[in-house]
C-alpha cells in the first residue's frame, strides 16, 4: 500500500482509522483498500450526521440556546431524568461506550475501542436516533413542540460531541474540523486555542456518568419491533412507500413506552397513523384483533404486532406476481427433470454435478410448492 497514494485517494483519517483499528498484538495487520474505503465512507457517515445536526436541528435555534447547548461537563441525573426513552437510551448508550473505549485505550487495546466508536455512530446515532429525533424537530413527522425539539437538539449536540472526542485521537482531521461548526464552549484561561485536541476527555475521573438499563432494555424492545414489521413488510413485498396498518399488543411499562413514542415507530416502520392502535395482553381489544386474518409478529414475552393481510398486499397485482413466478418455476423445474432423466448426462457427468443439480431441482421443486400455497391462499 503507498501511503501517499492511499491518503490523496482516500484521506489521512480513513488510513489511520484503519492501521489503528486493525491491529492485534503479534501479528501483521491485514490491510486492503476495501477496508480503508469502507473508512473512508465512514468519515462521510460523520460528516453528514454533523450536517444534519448544524443544517436541519440547530436551523430554528437562536443563539441563546445554541450557546447553551455547548458540551461543558458531562450531563447531571436531573436532565437525564427529564428526557423521553430514545433520548434516555442514546445518551445511556453514549456513556456506555465512553466507559468502555477509556479503558480500552487504557489497556491499550485501540483496535477494539475504535470499532466500537465505529458501531455506536452509525448503529446507534445515525440509523436510530437521528431518524427518531426527525419526530420531534418536524411538523410533517409529527413534532413541532418547543420543549421537544429543544431536547432533542441537545441530546443530538451533546452525543455527537462526546462520540467526537472519543473518535479524535483515531480520525484527528475530520473531527476537529466539524467539530468547529457544533456549538461549543469558550477556550479556558489555559488554552490557547478553541480546538477539540485541547478539550476535555469525556471521563475526567472515575465518577460514573448518568445512564439506565431499564432505558436500554426498552428501547431495544422498540427496536425489535420495529424491525420484526420491517422484515414483515419486506416477506410479503410491500411496497416501500406504502403504508400500513398494524396493531401492537403489550403489557404495563413496556404499552406505556410504546404508546409515547407512537409516532417514532410510524415514521420507522411505515405505518398509517390513522390504522394504528395499541392495547393491553389479554384485553377485549386484543383478542379481536388477533381474530383477524393477519400476520401476527411475536417480538418478545408479552410484546406482538399483527398486520391485517388485506393491508400488506394487493390481491391483484399479487396474484399476477405469483403466477408469473410458477411459470418460471414450472419451466426451470421442466428443464433440469429433463436433464437428470437423461442417461448421458447421469451416467457421464461427474457424480458432484449430478447431486448438485438434484439438489437444485429439490429447492426449485420446494419453492413452487410455496408460491402455490400463496396462491391458494389468495
């Protein structure tokens, strides 16, 4: 690999990111150019979550609050207390991994604590949370409230602050240049310069920073159900713009929890807020709905969603679709029998090309048999 190439090609970040985090105590660092392009779009993760933050959250905010919202210390258990469950989860989360990558680098074991920066910022700030913050901060997504879009301009600030000095020592460039465009404190009396190489650490000291389990459990639960309607929705090929009905069925904290963040989970996974209802395990309500004909998605012990059939497909064009695929099907299935009943091919053909072809004919053979039941079914 030619260094000088490598960093007009790829940046200096995206090679250091990669040597550091790729290397393992007593042994060579297996190193390619996919890894460090995968760095590479990586840093173009980062450089678009700060654009959303300063172009779209922090678009409404007066100066005031901006000022206000500078990273100075780390968060007190009042605020933490006062914020809804994704802010609770991603700011628990957040201190998780500021614990964990401090002691890594301790350790020394940089490549382990580097991926997990990696993880956190993309899995975490970027697929979740931002996405969920678009429902405090826009009308259209069901936000709009002062208080709520405030919060969230916090929480998005405060996480991507402290996810940057923790990612500073890794990638220097590319977090102390966005990091100049995130509100931030005034240089103290013994700094020279506002630069996030002389801003504190996350973790000063050994005082364990603000975060709760019962938050991360939850929400991972909001997570399960989100994606178990999203994996629903790609099964039976419904449209990615279309929208659908669902009703979610749970119990005590956990209905409380999804209930307030309704909105949340319509935006995620396409929902119609107008055919959206959740009850309690065991009610009236959701004993009627499991009597529809429906898909019915088992997220966890006392967590279910069930999606109205009549609301996924449309009985028509999949009907079309179907058929259309048992044509293909039947004449795939046609010509590979014709093959294997050939003595030629059988008795000549190497013993590993016949069983592989017997194989294939057996998967083809199982999947028309599928698209017929779906048939059937319609």
């Amino acid at each position: 690999v030619d260094p000088l190439y490598t960093v007009a090609e790829y940046g200096a970040d995206s090679l250091r990111y990669s040597l550091v985090t790729g290397v393992t105590p007593g042994q060579d660092i297996p190193l390619n150019m996919e890894k460090i392009a995968a760095n590479r779009n990586f840093a173009n993760k980062l450089w678009n979550c700060c654009k959303f933050v300063t172009d779209n959250a922090l678009k409404d905010a007066d100066e005031k609050e901006k000022q206000s919202l500078s990273m100075d210390g780390t968060m007190s258990q009042e605020e933490f207390d006062s914020f809804s469950l994704p802010e609770k989860y991603i700011i628990s989360k957040c201190h998780n991994l500021v614990t964990s990558v401090t002691k890594e680098i301790e350790n020394y074991q940089l490549g382990s604590a580097g991926s997990k920066i990696y993880e956190f910022l993309w899995d975490q700030y970027a697929d979740w949370y931002i996405e969920i913050s678009k429902t405090r901060l826009y009308e259209g997504a069901g936000g709009g409230g002062a208080e709520e879009a405030k919060a969230a301009r916090r929480v998005l600030v405060y996480v991507l602050d402290t996810s940057m000095r923790l990612l500073h020592p890794y990638m220097p460039y590319v977090t102390e240049q966005l990091w100049h465009h995130l509100p931030r404190p005034a240089p103290s009396d013994d700094q020279v310069s506002n630069s996030l190489m002389l801003a504190d650490w996350p973790q000063m000291d050994d005082k364990p920073l603000v975060g709760s389990e019962e938050a991360i459990s939850t929400f991972e639960c909001f997570q399960a159900l989100t994606r178990s309607i999203r994996n629903a929705r790609a099964e039976y090929n419904v449209e990615q713009g279309k929208k659908i009905s669902a009703t979610i069925v749970a119990s005590g904290s956990l209905k409380d929890e999804i209930e307030a963040e309704l909105k949340s989970l319509v935006l995620l996974a396409k929902l119609d807020p107008e055919q959206v209802a959740i009850y309690e395990t065991g009610s009236e309500e959701a004993k009627d709905a499991a009597a529809v004909e429906s898909v019915q998605v088992v997220v966890q012990d006392g967590v279910e969603a069930y999606l109205p059939l009549a609301g996924l497909i449309d009985p028509v064009k999949e009907k079309k679709r179907l058929e259309k695929q048992s044509e293909k099907l039947a004449k795939e299935i046609e010509k590979l029998g014709g093959r294997l009943k050939s003595k030629g091919f059988v008795e000549k053909a190497p013993a590993a090309l016949v069983e592989k072809a017997r194989a294939e004919l057996s998967e083809l053979e199982d999947q028309a048999v599928k698209v017929q039941a779906s048939l059937d079914a319609l």
